[in-house]
C-alpha cells in the first residue's frame, strides 16, 4: 500500500474516533480500570511491550462502529500499566477491501519485537475474504517497523498462507541465537500450531508443526499472546493441553 493513501486511510480513521469519542467519555457503562478504546469496537489485545521507557499496547479495533467488522489496530501507552495514553490509530485493513464493500478482513492479530538494531517491529495477520462466503478467504503474514513506536515503515509480506484454512495470529521470539514464529492453523485435520525459523526477520524458513489438537475445536484461532516466550512454559502449557510435543522442534 502506498504510504501517502495509508497515511489518509489512517487519518479518517482517527477523525471518526475524535469525532464520537466526547460522547462515548459519558457513557454509563464506561470502564474506570479496564482499558477501552476512545470509541468503536475492540478486539483482541496484541503487541504488548516495553519500548522506550513506555509500555505499547496494540488492539484490533473498528472505529466506524460498536461491531465487528473491517479491523484496524489501535495503540496506547503507559507508564505503569494502569494509566493510558491514547495514540493513533497505526494499523488500517487492506486498500482492496477499503475500495470493495463485499470484502472483509484486516489487520488481525500479531506480537511485537525488540529488535537487535532497538526497533520495535510489529508482525501480523493479515486477513482478506468474502463477506458472504466464509470459505473464500486467505491469510498472510506481514511485518513493520518503527524507531520511535509511532512512525511506521511501510510493510512487507513475509509468509503466505494456504487459500481457504486458517493461518494467523504470529508469536515472534528470540531463542537461541534465531528467532522463531509460531503460527496457528487450520491442519489436513484439525487445528495446529507451525513453526518457522528466521536470523534475519525477512526469510523464514519452515520447521513443521509443533503440536497438533487431539481432537476438532470449533472456532479455533491459535492464539499465542498468552505463551510466555521461555521454552519450558511452552512445554508445560502443551502438556497440560494434552497436546504432542515433537521436541526436536523447539
């Protein structure tokens, strides 16, 4: 996507924000201590991190109504965690769905990295459908950069996805002297969790699944935000999960 049309497609996104946020501050169901966006819908929290002195928190979001739909990511900072300070809106859905109502998709879920350099990079899902076959769709993930956490890189694609499964919802990390990514998936039978191997960020290179559900979850999404990036944990939660661990993949 070219940046200046990225940058508009952001701006519009913040206008509607700053346009409905006054009246949104007075609603009586509006959280003291839990976070909310100003306005819109929010989904799943990504991207926690320290960075700069400040903790980043990244959020899917629709900022045209209290719904699911188009999904854009949110940001906010803090210094304890507690307090937030609202930042623009980083993340917008595909130029292809913005133009083309019977689409659907976006910026789905991701993790973001420290890098080597101090950049914090952001890798996510990106996600692009049809509204009224949910069959018709495909995945893809993607990556961005930052040296100030607020100005964004324009991104690059760096793995594809199968057309029609699920694959999403990256958890990047750094063991061992490589990085590693973990992808859930849609498997030949039933949901799964890929690993991809990397020393660069750029080129990823393919290790196989990492475990495999025992048996079909509906709904599944692979979400990883949760995993804490020390391989023991890891173990305990897929054991505890019942889950096969082929350890000579991680």
């Amino acid at each position: 996507m070219e940046r200046n049309l990225m940058q508009l497609n952001i701006q519009r996104a913040q206008e509607e924000i700053d346009r409905k946020k006054e009246l949104v501050s007075k609603g009586s169901m509006r959280q003291e201590y839990h976070f909310m966006p100003q306005a819109g819908w929010m989904n799943d929290p990504n991207g926690l991190i320290c960075f700069g002195g400040k903790y980043h928190f990244f959020y899917q979001c629709n900022p045209y109504g209290a719904f699911w739909d188009c999904m854009y990511w949110g940001h906010a900072v803090s210094q304890d965690l507690i307090h937030w300070v609202h930042l623009p809106v980083c993340m917008e859905p595909q130029q292809e769905i913005l133009n083309y109502p019977e689409l659907v998709g976006g910026a789905f879920s991701g993790t973001a990295l420290v890098d080597e350099e101090q950049k914090l990079r952001l890798f996510f899902t990106r996600h692009i459908g049809k509204r009224r076959d949910r069959t018709a769709f495909r995945e893809y993930q993607v990556m961005t950069e930052s040296r100030d956490g607020l100005n964004w890189e324009r991104e690059s694609r760096i793995i594809e996805g199968p057309e029609g499964r699920d694959f999403r919802d990256p958890k990047v990390f750094y063991e061992n002297g490589e990085y590693k990514m973990l992808i859930g998936i849609r498997g030949e039978e039933h949901p799964a969790i890929s690993l991809y191997k990397s020393y660069n960020l750029a080129q990823w290179t393919y290790c196989g699944e990492i475990f495999e559900e025992q048996k079909e979850e509906e709904n599944f999404s692979g979400k990883l935000e949760a995993l804490n990036r020390d391989t023991n944990l890891m173990q305990s939660f897929w054991m505890t999960a019942g889950l096969r661990i082929p350890r000579n993949l991680i």
